[in-house]
C-alpha cells in the first residue's frame, strides 16, 4: 500500500477482530493509531493480531509498530483524533452509549465510522449530543484487513462532503468503499447475501439439494465469476452484442418467474441442525486454521490478479 499525502491519526475503539483487521490497514497505508479496549489482555491481544495480520497483507512491516500506541481510557484515545473506527459489540444499547461518549470527547472536525454491519447510523447516534451528524456507518467485510469492500452509509443530516471525506479516507488504505444512499436494515452487501443464503436455506429444508451441493454450486459456479465481475456488469457481458438490454428482454421473463418462486424460511431448531450437521459433514477431515490460512492466500492471489486487469471494475 502506498502512504497517503497526509498520515492521519486514526483511534480505534474496539479491538476485536474487526479492530485489530482496521488497525492493521491503516497502519500499513501510514497512518498512527491510537486505540482503546476496556477488556484484559486486549493491548497484547491487539499488538499479536496486528502482528500477524500484517505478515499476512505485505510481509511484515515491523516499523508500523512504532505508529501503534494503546490508551488507558477512551477519552485518551480519541484526543486529536482525525478520524474515529468504532468496533463496539453489536448491540443497539451498547452502540448507543459508546457512540454518546465517542461523540462527547472526539473534536469536533473529526469523523466518527461505526463498524455495524445492521444498523443504521440515526439509530445508533440518538444518545449522542454534540454532533451526531458526523457519526457515519463504515462497514467492512471479514477478513477485514483483507477484503477492500466497505460500505459507508451517512445519516438524513449528513453533511455530503462528510461522506465524500470518509469515502477518500477509506481509498487512502487500499479500500474500495462503496456510498450507500438510503438507511436500510444490513445496507447492502448483507441483504445481497441473505437473498442467497435464504433461497440456499430453503433448497436444504425442502431436500433439494446437501448443503455441500449449495456450497459446489456457489464456488465453482457463479462464485468465479463474481470474484471477478460483478452480478449486473455479467450479465452485461451474457447479453452479447445487445447487452443488458438484450439479456433483460430475452431472459428477463423467466428470471421474473424463478425470483417470485422464492421461498421464505423460518431458522427454526429443525433447520439450523439440518445447516449444522450439513456443514459439519462437508468440512469433515479438514483443518479449520488450514482453511482460514489458505482462503486468506488466495485472496491475497486474486486481489493482486485483479490489479493487473485495468478494464475490470
């Protein structure tokens, strides 16, 4: 990654997984940060994770260490802070409360992201009282210190050129931030992923098809395709000479047709074991930290793939 024109001083409140995965990205793009867990061990925690995150992303960079410095309390973490990644737990009281308290001690030029990846940012700024406006959602996707998606949703009082700054500050560490313009329940990405997961749900409850089938078709099917594409620019390029407006007009019909045959589930204990013990049977005989290790390799792979491709999105 490469050093933005000016090195920001990022606090980053939360120090999970998600947090550590943040902290990593923004120390190797050149920032400092400065961070804030009140939970034992999480300074050691954090600095393993970076660690080992970071020997990952471009082999190692000791140095960013040095830019990497643990608070005593949140207050301490924020002071002259430029930008603010909230990793709180994912509870709408406790998002609340930490976001008030964030707001109360954060200068005011300073943007404040929520990590939430359901909630909506008037939701979660209602307790805070000096400038709720600037608290925005920045929503990434695990691995986090990995994947470039995130999603940044503004409030209904959200000044545009707040968004546009956290847009930039999220390009400035390798992200491929995406605005999202309307405050819905999981944004985005996760109701693109739930509309699979549901239909995907349903085929094992009915007994159309194992949950290791549901997995094959994804991976080795349209899964390729869209780790290079996007669904809508494919089918684009399936339309042929006339594109999406040949596709829409000759296939659109049935497509119509597959979309209101959709079936709505219920997780209840009968199909949460039937998704449990199809997991199970599937990944049987495999290392789970083997698996996270060689998915992390190949994404790694395919991002630096991507890059050589200049007429891919």
């Amino acid at each position: 990654m490469t050093t933005p024109p000016t090195a920001l001083n990022v606090a980053i409140i939360g120090t999970g997984v998600i947090g550590a995965a943040w902290a990593s990205g923004f120390l190797a793009a050149g920032h400092s940060i400065t961070a804030f867990d009140p939970a034992p061990g999480a300074e050691e925690r954090l600095r393993e994770q970076v660690k080992n995150n970071l020997a990952v992303m471009d082999g190692g960079q000791a140095p960013a260490a040095d830019r990497l410095r643990f608070a005593d309390s949140l207050a301490e973490a924020v002071t002259g802070a430029d930008f603010v990644q909230e990793n709180g737990p994912e509870r709408l009281e406790v998002k609340q409360s930490l976001l008030a308290e964030i707001d109360a001690a954060v200068p005011r030029p300073a943007i404040i992201a929520s990590s939430t990846s359901g909630y909506a940012p008037s939701e979660i700024s209602t307790h805070a009282a000096s400038a709720p406006e600037r608290i925005i959602v920045g929503h990434p996707f695990n691995p986090a210190h990995l994947i470039p998606l995130v999603e940044v949703v503004p409030s209904p009082s959200t000044r545009a050129e707040v968004a546009e700054e956290a847009l930039e500050i999220y390009r400035s560490v390798g992200k491929k931030p995406i605005l999202v313009r309307a405050e819905l329940p999981g944004h985005v990405t996760n109701r693109l992923q739930a509309a699979l997961w549901q239909e995907a749900y349903s085929l094992v409850d009915r007994g159309v098809v194992s949950v290791a089938d549901i997995d094959t078709a994804i991976s080795y099917g349209p899964g390729l395709r869209w780790a290079i594409l996007g669904p809508l620019a494919l089918q684009h390029l399936s339309g042929g000479a006339g594109g999406m407006r040949h596709l829409l007009e000759h296939l659109g019909p049935p497509q119509e047709v597959w979309m209101h045959d959709l079936e709505q589930v219920h997780l209840g204990e009968g199909l949460k074991a039937k998704l449990i013990d199809g997991v199970d049977d599937e990944l049987t005989g495999r290392d789970k930290e083997a698996m996270t290790r060689q998915r992390d390799d190949m994404l790694l792979r395919l991002l630096e793939l991507k890059a050589d491709f200049d007429q891919l999105p």
